[in-house]
C-alpha cells in the first residue's frame, strides 16, 4: 500500500514539475533548459545547470553499467565457472562500457537500433512467465543482508 502511495506521489510530483517547467519556458521563450537557466537566472545558473544534467547523465549510466552486471553475473558465473576472472565486476562493467555502450553513444540516429529493440520486446513476451506460473525467485548470494 505505501509502495502505491510513493508512486502516486511521485507522478503528481513529476507533473507538477514539468507543468513548472513547460509554464517557464512559455514565460520566458525558452526551448531548452540551459536557455531558461540562462533567462531566470544569468550565465552563473545556466552554468550549474549543464553541470548537474552532466553529473545526472553519469549517475543513470552508471546504474545502469551495474544493472548489466548484475544481470550477466550470474549468467557469466555459471558459463565460466566462479574462478574466471571474466566474472569479476572490474573486469564486466569496464568491458560493457567501452565496447558495448560507448559505440552506442556515437550513433548519431537510434534508427539502426529499430530491429534489435523489435527482437528485445517480442523476446520479453514471448519468454516473460505467464501470471498464474510460479517462478522460484531467489535473491543473488551478493545481495546485502539489511536485515
């Protein structure tokens, strides 16, 4: 219940902050968000601003980086064997970061990626359980133990 609370707090939040957003674009003839920094706020805010989309940039990649190897560590650990160091978590992220979302990065359209996202989502329907079918989820023996 409280899970179904924070997320309906959270898309009211995030609404009444792109309505802020798109009313001070509108106020001040903006188009991007260094452009209404620099209009409310003066080179100083524009300067701040690119900053933290920056550091915000880098932050969702890296979770993302340890997202990836949290899901191919398992996959790889069973593959390899535990005693591989293709496993180890500085060998994977390194590795998917500069071969794999760095090329990435330099496409300058997302349109040669069209089929391979198509393949991704008829593979996650095709393959995703059906509702009534139990899976034995077990959490990966490196999780924290917050208890």
């Amino acid at each position: 219940m409280y899970t179904l609370i924070l997320l309906l707090c959270t898309a009211a939040l995030s609404g009444f902050t792109l309505m802020v957003l798109v009313r001070s674009c509108n106020h001040y003839n903006a188009n991007s968000y260094q452009a209404l920094a620099r209009a409310a706020g003066g080179a100083k805010l524009e300067a701040f601003v690119s900053c933290w989309m920056i550091l915000f940039q880098f932050g969702a990649c890296a979770a993302y980086l340890i997202i990836i190897f949290d899901t191919l560590h398992p996959v790889l650990e069973q593959w390899l064997g535990s005693s591989s160091f293709l496993v180890r978590r500085d060998v994977i992220i390194p590795f998917f970061g500069s071969c794999v979302i760095f090329p990435l990065c330099l496409l300058r359209s997302l349109n040669a990626l069209a089929p391979t996202s198509t393949l991704a989502v008829f593979s996650v329907v095709r393959y995703y359980p059906p509702p009534h079918t139990h899976t034995d989820v077990r959490a990966p023996k490196y999780a924290f133990n917050i208890g």
